[in-house]
C-alpha cells in the first residue's frame, strides 16, 4: 500500500497500479473532453467547463 505524505499526496515512486488506472482514466477524461471545446458560446458557463471543473481540470487557468 502506497503511503500519504504529511498533505495527503503519495510520495512519487510509491504510486500503485490503482492509482495510476486512476490517473490515466483521469487524464484520458479531461484530454477527450478539451478536444471537444464548444465554439462560439460562453465557455465561461458552459456545461463543457463544468464538466471538466468536476474532475478537476479548469480550461480556464490554462495550463
């Protein structure tokens, strides 16, 4: 099992096969979603940001 450091992040190297499955369905996720960025309406309020800002990307911050 992977241990915490004192913030609760796991220390790097100490990444187990869950959490880099996690990772990169995380990753997969938002890199789908970016490519499908909405035209012309208001990204700002878009179900799109949202949807992103849930698996904790904001498109708006860059990178």
């Amino acid at each position: 099992m992977a241990q915490n450091d004192a913030d609760g992040r796991r220390a790097e190297g100490r990444l187990g096969r869950v959490d880099l499955a996690h990772m990169r369905k995380v990753h997969g996720y938002v890199q789908g979603h970016l490519a499908q960025e909405p035209g012309k309406e208001d990204v700002e309020t878009s179900k799109w940001r949202y949807s992103l800002m849930n698996w904790g990307h904001d498109p708006l911050k860059g990178a």
